[in-house]
C-alpha cells in the first residue's frame, strides 16, 4: 500500500518515515464521504472480469483450502489453510489480488464464498452451531 501510495504521489518516503506530511501531496480526483458510502457500494465494483475457462467448483463442493506460505501478497487467512469447507457460493471472475498488489498484471480468476465448520477452525472450544465465511479466489482452493 506504501509503494501505491507513493507511486501516486499521495505521500513520500520521507513522510512515511516521520510518520506525519511534510508538504502537501497529491490531492485524491474524488473523496467518499461517508453519507455516500451506501451508495457507492451498491454500484459495485470495476473489478469483475471474465475468465476464460469454467469455474472448476459448483456450490455445495467440500474443498480444502491450500496450505501455502507466499512471501507476498495473500487474502487467504492463515487460519483457514488446510481447512476443509464448502462452496456457498460462485461470484464470478475477478481480479487477482495476489498479482494485482505486485503489478504482475490481473490474472483473474474465479471468486467463491467458502463456508467452515467453526470446529475445523478453531478447535473443539468453538460454538457448534457456528460457521466463518471466506471469500477465496480459485488457485487457493482444492478437491477435499
């Protein structure tokens, strides 16, 4: 986020080491205020893309989440790696965040919402009637 941030000239090297602004940065080409939130979310975002192939989990396909340690960028949570799950839901092709955060272009590729057990997730303490939805892009999941 640092390296976006400066890239776009919204802060420098040298505030970020003074953890303040030294001089005035680039100014934002819209601000949403919160009274717009709403709104704004409702329209969705510019981030859909199509995928050239299927998607290869339907709804109500156990999968696993991979148990992988990137030395980049991830959205999948430590917590869910070599969990089992369910498919809930098929959103579509997105935007790849893992490569998008590192300019290694959008690669985009399917986005499903993943239902655990909260068992599985955390242990035998956990309420079971309790369940942690994740949304996971496709290259983070397997056949369970």
């Amino acid at each position: 986020m640092e390296k976006q941030l400066q890239q776009h000239g919204f802060v420098t090297s040298d505030e970020l080491a003074a953890g303040k602004a030294l001089v005035e940065g680039t100014r934002p080409k819209r601000v949403l205020h919160g009274a717009d939130a709403m709104a704004s979310l409702a329209k969705g975002s510019a981030y859909d893309r199509p995928v050239a192939r299927a998607a290869k989990f339907g709804v109500g396909e156990r999968v696993r989440a991979r148990n992988f340690h990137p030395t980049g960028h991830t959205r999948l949570p430590r917590y869910a790696r070599d969990k089992q799950g369910r498919i809930e839901a098929v959103h579509g092709g997105f935007v790849f965040p893992d490569t998008n955060a590192h300019g290694r272009g959008e690669n985009p590729e399917w986005l499903y919402t993943v239902v655990f057990d909260a068992a599985d997730i955390w242990g035998d303490s956990a309420d079971p009637t309790s369940t942690i939805s994740i949304d996971a892009w496709e290259s983070y999941l397997e056949p369970a």
